[in-house]
C-alpha cells in the first residue's frame, strides 16, 4: 500500500490557513483590506477578549451580491485579478483569495452584505468552512463580516494565543498602520466596548499620525518634501530629538501596503548618521509610490514583504529625500519647566515656615522632578539679610568702526583679541557673580594654533578647528552677509553652556557640541569640493571576502577606484594597493567588507557608502578639533560661536547625535513663575 496521501480539502483548509491567520490581528488586517479595496471610506473594527471570542469589521464599501456570497468563502476565489499577467501590475491589498476561506475554515463566520443596486441584502453563515445556508435580510450599503470563536476547532493551534490584553494591542497595531497608510479613510477601532481609536478621513497624514501616535510625537516630526519621478518618496519622519531604541516606529508603505523593506530600512537609518545616537533608530512614516511592474508583492502569504527590480534606486530614493530634509531642518529641542512646579501657596507656606508632612513631601518630589523649581527662598530670622546685589547696564552695542578702531590699536600694540568687525552683539557684565567657581583662564592647547586671518581691514584669531578661507572666500563672504535674527547674549554658566536672549525665546548653547557641528560642517563642504587624493601603499592590504562579495567588487571596480581606491580582485580575496589620503590603514578591511556587503543587498551605491565612512572618520576630528565644556575661552570665541549659531540655524544636532542647543520659551518660564 502507497505512502503518499492525497489531504482532504478540510485538512488543506486547515494548513493553508496557517499561513494566512495565526491570531486576531492578521484577521482583522485581511477583512480591512478588503474593506479598503471596496472602496470604502468608512471603516469600524470592534473586538472582544482581544478578539478570539468577537471580531466585527463593517465598511461602506460596495458590498457582495447575494449569489457570490458563498462563492467568497472558497479558496483562490477574488475580484482582484482574473489572469496571470493580472500578477505584473497588482494595486490592490488583497488578491490571493485566501483570506476568508482561511479564516472561516477555523471560525464561525457571518457575512451581511448590500450594494448600492439592490434594496435587500444578503447574509451567509459558515461554520469551521461548512456554509450553513444563505437568506436575505436588511442592510445598510457596504459589508459586515462577524468573526466567532477563533480557533475553536483547532485546540492547538488556540493554545499559542497570548493572553486576551496582548492579542488585543496586536489588533490595535494593525488597525494602526491601515490608519496610517489610508488617511483618506475614516477609522474606527472598538475594544470591549471602548472606543481606542478613531481618525478623521480628512486624507491628511499628519491628521493620521496625531491619532494613533497623540500630540507630541506628532508635533517631533518633519514633513518631507515628495521627490523622484520614477520613485516618489513621501510623509514624515522624526526630529534629530523623536528617536526610539528599536524600530518599532519605523513605518513604511510601498503603493499603500505596509511592508518591512530592509532596504527603506538601510536607507533611512544610513540618512539619520551624524544626526542621531548610533544606538537609537529613527521614527517614520514614510510613503513609497512606485510603479507595480516593477515591485513583487507576491513573495509571502502575508504581504508583508517585497522585492524590487532595482533595490539600488529604492534606495536612493529614500536616503536623498530624507537627507534633504534633515539638512534643512532649523528646529531645536525645546525646554519645559512645568513639571513639578510648586503652587503658590505652598511657596508661601514654606516661606512662613509653616510646612506640614504633606508639603514637605510635595516640595521633596518636585525637588527630585524638576531641581530648578525647588530653588525656594525659606524665611530664616537668624540669616544675615542679603546684600543689595547692583547690576551694570550693559554697554552700549560696538559698531564696526569703533571695532576697526580698537583692533588697529590693539595690532599697533603688539596684542590682538578683537571679534570680527560685522559683530554688533555685547555680553553684560553681571555684578555678584562671584557665587560662581574662581574662573581659571586656559592657554591655548601646543597642538591647536590660533594664527591670525583678515577680513577686510580687520584681522581675528581662529577659532581651534577652523579652516583658513581663501581670499576669494573672504570677499564673497563679505559681499553675502547672512540676514540673521537679532540676539543678545546674555553670558555663560559653568564654563559650558552659553545663554542667548531671541526676545520671546531664550537659546541654550552647548558651546563644544555647537562648535564640533561647526567644524564638522565645514569639513564636509572641504571633503566633497575637491578631488580626492591617494596614497600608495608599500605593502598591499588583503581582505578575504566570500566569492559573491568579491564579484560585486569586481563589478564596481571602477565606481570604488573613482573615490580614491585601487585594488585587484581574486577568487576570494582582494588586494588593496592605495587608499584615500585620511583613512588609515587599520579600516580598510572594515571598508571593503561595507562595500561589497551594501552593494550585494542593494542598501547603498559605492559614493554614499565612501561618504558615509569618511563622515564617521570626521567625527572624532571635529570632536578633538572643538572648543571644550568646563574651560574659559576669550570673549571673541564665543560672540564668534554664538554668530555661526545664528547664521546656521540648522546646526541642530552635533555628530554624535546630541543637542547643540535648546530653546526656552518666555511662555514656558512665565508659566513656572505663575504669571499667566
């Protein structure tokens, strides 16, 4: 007797239905897709017990007749294609026509179904893939499919479901990204009886991403400016300060389907380098619109990932726009007091001595909360009354003559320290500053010069890290005077940080991570406006790579020799003879193995992924380069810093990712002083 058995339809039900539906999350997502590819506009999804007792998804969509009711409920049976070639150009979510023979083969299954055409509608009752009968019944226009008792019939399959508050977020996510991939359709999501989710249908995305992520995610994101035309690249993505330590938060939808694609994924994280921590992961909701033919959505029976005829484009497409965007991007991070704040009668109460426990205690938490608003004067009879604390009127500001002036005195005596004459900003000085630490003066450093360049008539030192500019340079400067906002600094605390007066809004600069983005900016500019120039080495460098690695290299020999690099390729090694004047040695190995490990995944082109490595090789220069926290500089570094920082207002974030400064708002401070 033969070994082979021929399943049963029951059985072959039962294993397709595996792939397709394994909990309550991948059912609601199918029945949305297919009320999205109705038509529908309007969608509501109600679960109960995390949906494994009650699923109900109802839509406005154009809706089933009667007599194709129980034709829905059999395998391979869709609208979506008719022919083969039907696969070449798909636009629809759903098109297998597996989704609901899967899920009613392991339920109870009620479709309640009307067109527009008809008065009537019509129902449909399954039971574990058994249609139990068809009647007609009154409607609204549209579909409601009621899904019962999930995996009733298969005990081992049921026995995997979390518990009912995990099924439940994991139907919350995926009503999420349809939220956010459909914002022209307006969503409702129910769960046991409360409503979690609810969008407008307004079509606008940041309408979408404020409902399902709240107010202050939504206020952290930057709106890209759509680019491409054989690849359109759209939506929004997350401040330098609006990162994650996962990428759960990375949402990307190729034509409308939410997919994991490796390569958005590459390309986006690669976009982010010199912007965000190296451990943090960026936050997206990136739409991707390409043309169908050349995107295979049919590699998994859930739809969720995809392939591209050309990954390198895809790939640029995203890291550019993205790119672009960040590079523009002039916001800072924002400071709030408000948390932990004091009421006014417990300030009077502590003044007055009169603290019971339960103030003590509040004022002990907002301490811990929030150390700035604990600062609390306390009535003491015994305490020396405090000195009458005077302060200077600031002078008045320098024009440029009188720092013309100045400058040729002091070039005349032999000592020079003068700011740059375009400078009209003044530091007051503050009497009764002595509660700080005794200001130690620091030298400049043997290793970082401070030569002397002019402009114009005048001359200045500069700053550690700076470039000397050309003559040309100079003057082109001098005839393009940046428009900058008028600002007033204030003066600088612990050595570290400087405070700048913006009339409504008050700046706080970090002056080494500000001046480290300065630089690093300035090396960029050096590194892509001149050929880049080798050296030879005496011995080659071999690197031994796997033989696909060393096809690919092969393949862009030219590409990589072109940025500075010459080498020979053998079965499973490459040789490398000259390499880029800056990269040491040590990193070759690094590099080559980068290149031909993007090039083989489509997640990078050779001059990205050498711009990508020479910016990293900048980081720690920069670092070294820029003025340190904790030490005195002369006045003119910092009034010199505090310009660059006005002239650049997208010098946001230093290359490691952190802040360069931080804004408080009148408003924010008013609201911890109790003045609105």
């Amino acid at each position: 007797m033969g070994k082979i058995n021929v399943l049963s339809f029951a059985v072959a039900n039962l294993i397709a239905a595996g792939e397709v539906v394994d909990r309550p999350a991948s059912v609601i997502k199918e029945l949305m897709e297919n009320s999205i590819d109705s038509g529908a506009d309007s969608i509501t999804v109600e679960i109960q017990k995390g949906g494994t007792v009650f699923m109900r998804v109802s839509d406005n969509g154009c809706g089933i007749e009667k007599d194709d009711l129980p034709t829905a409920l059999r395998r391979h049976a869709t609208s979506k294609i008719k022919e083969a070639s039907d696969l070449d150009s798909i636009m629809s979510l759903g098109f297998r026509g597996e989704a609901l023979a899967a899920i009613s083969s392991v339920s109870n299954v009620r479709i309640i179904s009307k067109t527009r055409d008809n008065s009537l509608g019509a129902m449909v009752e399954s039971r574990a893939g058994n249609i139990v009968g068809v009647t007609e019944r009154g409607a609204s226009d549209g579909t409601t499919v009621i899904v019962e008792d999930l995996f009733y019939n298969v005990p081992a399959r049921r026995k995997f479901l979390k518990k009912d508050v995990t099924e439940a977020m994991a139907v919350a996510a995926a009503v999420e990204k349809i939220a956010l991939s459909h914002p022209e359709i307006a969503i409702r999501f129910i769960s046991d009886g409360v409503t979690r989710l609810e969008t407008s249908g307004d079509g606008k995305a940041m309408s979408a991403i404020y409902s399902v992520f709240g107010r202050d995610f939504a206020a952290k994101m930057l709106e890209l400016e759509p680019s491409g035309n054989e690849i359109r690249v759209s939506g929004y993505i997350g401040r330098s300060d609006n990162v994650r330590a996962n990428r759960n938060y990375q949402n990307f939808f190729i034509n409308g389907r939410y997919v994991k694609s490796k390569t958005a994924m590459a390309a986006i994280e690669q976009a982010y380098a010199s912007y965000i921590p190296p451990e943090k992961f960026p936050c997206c909701v990136l739409f991707i619109d390409i043309d169908p033919r050349t995107v295979d959505v049919n590699v998994h029976p859930a739809k969720l990932e995809v392939k591209f005829s050309n990954e390198k484009l895809v790939f640029e497409s995203v890291y550019y726009t993205v790119r672009n965007t960040l590079e523009k991007n002039i916001t800072r991070p924002e400071v709030s007091l408000q948390n932990g704040r004091i009421s006014a009668a417990e300030y009077r109460n502590m003044a007055t001595g009169n603290t019971g426990a339960t103030k003590t205690n509040s004022f002990d938490t907002a301490k811990r909360q929030n150390p700035l608003s604990a600062f609390v004067p306390i009535a003491d009879k015994n305490a020396p009354k405090p000195e009458q604390i005077r302060y200077d009127a600031p002078p008045a500001p320098r024009s440029v003559d009188t720092v013309r002036q100045a400058a040729e005195k002091e070039e005349q005596n032999g000592t020079f320290s003068s700011p740059a004459p375009e400078l009209t900003v003044s530091v007051p000085k503050v009497l009764g500053a002595n509660n700080f630490a005794p200001k130690t003066e620091v030298k400049p450093e043997p290793n970082v010069p401070y030569p002397i360049i002019e402009t114009g008539a005048v001359r200045r030192e500069i700053l550690p890290g700076e470039v000397k500019p050309a003559k040309e340079e100079i003057n082109a400067t001098e005839q393009n005077e940046k428009v900058i906002p008028p600002y007033r600094i204030i003066g600088e605390a612990f050595n570290s940080y400087i405070f700048v007066d913006l009339g409504e809004k008050m700046l706080i600069i970090d002056k080494h991570a500000a001046h480290e983005r300065i630089i690093f900016e300035r090396f960029k500019e050096i590194m892509r406006g001149r050929e880049q120039a080798s050296q030879m080495l005496m011995l080659p460098i071999e690197v031994s790579l796997g033989s696909d690695e060393c096809a690919a290299l092969k393949e862009y020999k030219s590409e990589i020799e072109s940025a500075g690099f010459t080498f020979s390729v053998s079965q499973n090694k490459v040789s490398v003879h000259s390499l880029p004047t800056g990269i040491a040695s040590e990193a070759v190995p690094d590099i080559f193995e980068t290149f031909a490990e993007r090039l083989l995944s489509g997640t990078g082109n050779v001059s990205l992924t050498r711009d990508l490595i020479f910016e990293k090789a900048l980081y720690q220069a920069s670092c070294k380069a820029a003025i340190k926290a904790g030490r005195q500089y002369a006045e003119g570094h910092i009034e010199w810093l505090c310009r660059k920082m006005m002239e650049m207002p997208d010098i946001t974030f230093c290359p490691h990712g952190r802040p360069v400064a931080i804004e408080m708002t009148k408003n924010t401070l008013d609201k911890q002083f109790e003045r609105l």
